[in-house]
C-alpha cells in the first residue's frame, strides 16, 4: 500500500456555489438599469442578436418582467394621452 503524505501548503478546494432558480442573477451582473436599457431597444425592435444573446445570460428573469410590464403599461397609457390629445 503506498502512502501519499498531505501537503501543508495544498491549495483548499473552490466553494461551491448554492443552487440558484431558474432565471436567477446575481446582483452583480444585473442591474435594473440595463434591464431598462434592453426593454426599450426591445419596444422599438432593433436589438442585435449579439447583444440579446448577451442579455439573456447576465439579466434578471424577474427585472424584465417588472420593467416589461411597467413600459406596456407606460406605452398604453402615453397612446391614450396622445389620442386624447389629437381628438381634442
């Protein structure tokens, strides 16, 4: 049987990272700002592919669907001032 001796100076294993849901983010990598950012492009339907591709490995699930929904909203409510407007 050979014997392999413990080195003193051996580097500890890397923590494991905890299980995240689906659609989790860390703060760090998405930000409410840039959520914003991609949802407007998105409203006006010129986003590159790159740079959705990009979007959907570091934005949060539930930042796009708040900020969707809040600019649908926004949207729906500015045309409604605008008709309103028009027809005055």
């Amino acid at each position: 049987m050979s014997h392999t001796p413990e080195t003193p100076n051996a580097n500890p294993p890397a923590p494991v990272e905890p299980a995240r849901p689906a659609g989790y983010t860390s703060h760090r990598q998405a930000s409410i700002w840039r959520t914003v950012v991609s949802i407007a492009w998105a409203f006006f339907g010129v986003r590159k592919g790159a740079d959705y591709e990009e979007d959907i490995k570091q934005l949060n699930i539930f930042h796009i669907i708040f900020v969707g929904l809040a600019g649908g909203f926004a949207l729906v409510i500015a045309l409604m001032l605008l008709a309103k407007w028009a027809t005055a």
